[in-house]
C-alpha cells in the first residue's frame, strides 16, 4: 500500500510509522438525515458543527447535501449545488481536507472548483462523466458499493458471496479509475455497510474486511456509525447506539481499515487513541 492518501491539498499519511486511523466527520446539511434529522441544515449551524469537530481532532469532513438512507428521495441538482457549495465555500480555509459525498458529475466538478478535496461516491463513480469531472484534478477518491440505489436497495438485498461479489465491484471499479489515468494513491475503498445489505450481509463484510484491504491493497474507509447493523445488534434505538458505534470503529481499524467516517467525532477521537496505545510497535 501506498504511504500517503493524495487528498487534493493534503497529503494524508496511511502506511507510515506515523500513520493512525483518520476518523472522518459527517456534516449532513440535509432536512431528512437519518441520524441527526437535518438539525444542521442551516448554514451557520453546520458551521457551528463542523468548528467543533475541528475542535474534537477531526481528520476529514465530509459535506453531504442529499440523503441516503434507505428509502429517501432523489435530490435535484440545482438542490443539492444550493446546500453544498456554501458550506464548502465556508470551510474551504479550515485546515482540514473537505470531502463532497456526491455521485452527481455536475456536484463533483462545482466542488472541485471551489476547493473540496476528496469525493465520496456511494455510486462508485459509475454515473456518465463521472470519471471525466475527477481525473484532471488531484482530489482524493473513495470508491463504495452499494447493490440498486437508496430507493430500493434495501428492500431485498440478496447475494450468492457478499464478501466475493463486493470485492469484484470494487476490483472493477479501481481498473476503470487508474484506466481514466487516476493513480492508486488517489483511490480509498468502502464495503458499503447498510447500502443494499442485510444483517448478515454486513457481519460477513466486518468480518472480511481485512481481506478486503489487502487484495485491493488501497486504504479502506468503515461507515457503521449509528446505522441500522449496529441497532440490530445491539437491540439499542438511534439516540443510544454511541457504544456500538466506538465499537465498530475500533473493529474495523483493528482489521486494517486507514479512515472511520463517523457522527461522534470527540469519542471516536478519543477511543482510537486508547486503541493505538495498546498496539503493539
């Protein structure tokens, strides 16, 4: 694996003495966000948020303007552009890369332009022209898999090997991005937890993932944080699964994964830290 993630204007240590687990931020500026409920759809509260993430020793912040939880609605471009851009605008000086999560070309290529540094495809850059609005830049790229899409894909999610089939989406989807002339350590990977997964279909993917990680051999991003695997195993509503969420962050890191993108910032932060403390040099 490569030493450093290229991030548009960060080069982010991953496979050097130094490295640590990199825990990503969630800002959802969105009304329907399955977690936080759109409390930071205003500009100055995702602001507010997004300082004090900074604060609690964030890595990477993830600005997300469309839903994509289960079942929730396509947004329209110009809706999405009106949500994101400001908030990009605002925090492209902050010090810390901004990642877009996005799978609209149009969304990517606005973004660039005004300073993001990575974008966060759940679509796994498949949409047309999308691999046109990311190669001439230098930004970051984390590439998901998700089976259908947020309005179906939970609905009847069905494999023969979740674990064999993800990790030839994701093979795929690496060859057609170094094709389009993005090197590798532009590339991060993404399982896809709860997108177009069962229980079942998860617990194999947390299971595997380490195998996963290294037959890609790119840094891998985990997003379990506070999601419906973690109510199913721990029989806990949204507003208490803090605990299940530290512990799927911890367990995934421990299998090799290089970036956590996570609601609760400060104890992510902090939990990590105790773990790293214990590893052995």
């Amino acid at each position: 694996m490569q030493q450093y993630f290229q991030c548009g204007r960060y080069r982010l240590p991953v496979n050097t003495p130094q490295a640590r687990p990199l825990v990503m931020g969630i800002l959802n500026i969105t009304p329907d966000s399955f977690s936080d409920g759109g409390q930071f759809h205003a500009l100055e509260f995702a602001l507010s948020h997004a300082e004090q993430m900074i604060a609690d020793g964030v890595d990477i912040i993830d600005i997300g303007g469309e839903s994509s939880r289960p079942g929730s609605p396509a947004l329209s471009l110009e809706e999405e552009l009106d949500r994101v851009m400001p908030a990009i605008y605002a925090l492209r000086d902050c010090g810390k890369p901004l990642s877009v999560d996005t799978y609209k070309p149009a969304v990517m290529r606005e973004a660039l332009a005004a300073g993001a540094d990575l974008i966060n495809d759940i679509n796994g850059l498949r949409a047309p022209g999308a691999l046109e609005a990311v190669s001439d830049s230098d930004c970051g790229l984390c590439v998901m898999h998700m089976q259908a899409d947020p309005q179906t894909m939970q609905i009847k999610p069905e494999y023969q090997d979740v674990v064999g089939e993800v990790s030839a989406f994701l093979h795929e989807r690496v060859a057609a991005l170094e094709q389009a002339g993005i090197s590798r350590n532009r590339i991060s990977i993404d399982p896809g937890f709860g997108f177009g997964k069962t229980l079942a279909h998860n617990v194999a993917l947390l299971q595997s993932m380490g195998d996963i990680q290294r037959a890609l051999d790119l840094p891998l991003l985990a997003g379990m944080s506070r999601k419906t695997m973690l109510g199913q195993l721990t029989g806990k509503p949204l507003e208490r699964r803090l605990a299940g969420s530290l512990a799927a962050a911890l367990a995934a890191v421990s299998q090799g994964a290089k970036i956590v993108r996570v609601h609760d910032v400060a104890e992510t932060v902090d939990a990590l830290k105790v773990w790293q403390a214990a590893q052995r040099t």
